[in-house]
C-alpha cells in the first residue's frame, strides 16, 4: 500500500528541507519524492489533524535560529500556514499534548522546556519558557550544563515529564524530580500501554530504566537493565525507544560504529523486559518510528537513507531503502 512520509533532515545544503515521499513499503517502490526547501534543518515533528507541526533545530551556534512551522496538508497540497521565528536554538524534540492545545519544546541548548499555544486552525501563539532546569553531572563533554531532550505527557494527562540529558533527572513538571545514576543521560521515554510503567533510555550508556506509575505525578525506580553489554562504552549513543501499539513489544536503538543496533523486547514481564531479536545492519539510526503490519522506519543519519524493516516471527529483516536523504533525523507517517 503506497503511503505518505514527510523525513526531517539536518542537511544544511542545496538539499535542506523536509522531504515528502510516496511510498510502497511492501513492495518497495518509491512512486513520488519532493523536497519542501522552505523548512530549514528539520528536526522533529508532531501532528493534530491535518496539521504537522516541525521543529527547525538550529546549531547552538547561531543564536535563536530555532523555528516552529505549522504545515496545513490537504487535497490542494502543503502549505505553511503559521510559524515561530528567532526561536532557541538547539530544541531536539517537539510534541502536542493530549487535547491537542499546547506544543511543547525541550531546549537541549537552554535545558529550558517552552509551551506553544495552537487553536483549532493550526496557528501558533504564545510561545513561552514555562521552566527551566540548570545543573551539570559526570560526563564533562556531554553533561556540562542542563540538556532537556524530550518531554511526554503521563498517560492520564495531568503531568510532564521531561528528560534532561545534562543533570540526571527526569524531571516531573510541578511535583519534582528523580535522580538517574550519574553518567546515564536519560534521553527519551514511554509509558506501558496500561499506563503503570516508565521506560526511561539513557543516551550515554545504553541502559533502560524501568519505573513504576501509580497515577500521582512519582515514578518509583524497578531495574537498571544494561541493553548491549558486549559494546564498549564509547559505541554506546541510544536515540529512541518505542513501544507497540498493542503493548506486547519495545523497541530501542543504539548508535555507534560497529555497534549499531535495533532491539526488541519482550514485555509479557513488564518489569523485566526480555531480549527477542537484534538488528545490526543499520547506519547510526537517530529514530525509528513503528508502522502497521510489522514494519519499521529508520532515519540512518551516518549513511543518508530511511531504511525499512520487518519485524515478524521473532526476526528482523530488511525490506527496502530509500536512499539520498541527506542525515535524516525523523519522519513521520501521514495517512
């Protein structure tokens, strides 16, 4: 079946921009491509409807060179209907919150967490620091100063939770904070399809911590799970994790030359996620997003390509590869 993919991409060259494809991943068949050159150095995206959201993330380098974009995406095509300029540079992630009112940005550059209004119409407003988080830890390259990297809601809605990369917390908006072991840098996170369990993924070591959620805004420390314990701790750089739709399954992913890895976990023991299959064939995968029927996007930054794969039986395997997309950082579905 041909579907839609929009692929943000840090290309920072002729190619810069989001790219749309049309594509069939069953029989690998790229029908359409085009590029939208006017949304520089994409990053993330989130969606409400017809709306997608994209994240611009500028080098820490250039001073607000940051933006968020608002495509309206119809019959007549794609367009760009509202925007936020002179943002913060250095936002890594971007996401709506459940009632679809409120954009939120985690500020890598600031360890700051902004609020965004949109209504109905997909406009944005009202951008805003609503906190900001200081602090350092273990790892002087990486953790010299606060790094907020994601920020999801808790599955009953009242609550963020934001990783900071830089200072060992996941930080839980207005409630507090809980400490992760020195060195870790917890990057992202997901909630269990019951809503009982947090799976935290630290960046700087591979290790998954696991949390449990009783509803009250506090997440209560389970296991420390170490996810690739042959890696050196130089080839240890995660990018996301991913839990299925009927919540039986979690992804992850590391990055790291010759080391390269996406994982599959069983979660029949939600407490103790056990290893189903490895996938090693892979280009530095930054994400990865999950597909129906099995199948798995990944934006391979290191070798320029969105690659397809199946998870079926216990197995991965390869389907298909889109070539030429210039580091790919995130893509999205769009039915």
């Amino acid at each position: 079946m041909i579907r839609t993919y929009f692929i943000a991409s840090w290309d920072q060259g002729p190619e810069e921009g989001v790219t749309q494809i049309e594509y069939d991943k069953e029989k690998d068949i790229l029908v359409s491509r085009k590029l939208l050159k006017r949304i520089k150095r994409s990053s993330y995206f989130a969606r409400k409807d017809s709306y997608l959201y994209v994240l611009t993330e500028a080098p820490m380098s250039v001073p607000e060179g940051g933006c968020i974009s608002t495509l309206r995406i119809d019959e007549k095509g794609v367009s760009i209907i509202s925007s936020i300029d002179h943002f913060d540079s250095g936002v890594t992630h971007l996401m709506i919150d459940q009632e679809g009112k409120h954009l939120y940005a985690s500020g890598y550059g600031t360890g700051s967490l902004f609020a965004i209004d949109t209504d109905q119409d997909g406009f944005l407003s009202n951008c805003r620091n609503v906190f900001s988080n200081t602090g350092f830890s273990l790892n002087k390259t990486r953790q010299n100063a606060s790094h907020m990297h994601y920020t999801c809601e808790t599955p009953d809605g009242e609550y963020l939770c934001t990783c900071d990369l830089g200072k060992e917390n996941g930080d839980v908006t207005k409630t507090g904070s809980l400490k992760t072991p020195l060195g870790y840098g917890p990057r992202h996170m997901v909630f269990s399809k019951d809503g009982k369990y947090a799976y935290v993924l630290c960046e700087l070591t591979y290790h998954l911590l696991i949390y449990a959620y009783e509803g009250t805004g506090n997440l209560e420390f389970i296991d420390d799970i170490d996810l690739y314990p042959e890696a050196p701790a130089d080839k240890r750089q995660c990018s996301a994790i991913k839990i299925s739709e009927d919540g039986k399954l979690l992804f992850t992913a590391n990055r790291g030359e010759g080391y390269n890895s996406l994982d599959a976990w069983d979660l029949k023991d939600p407490e103790s996620p056990s290893r189903i299959a490895s996938y090693r064939n892979l280009g530095y995968p930054r994400d990865f997003i999950l597909l129906e029927d099995g199948y798995i996007a990944l934006c391979n930054q290191a070798e320029n390509n969105v690659q397809f794969v199946k998870f079926e039986n216990d197995h991965f395997k390869e389907t298909g590869k889109i070539e030429d997309i210039l580091m790919p950082v995130s893509i999205i579905e769009w039915n």
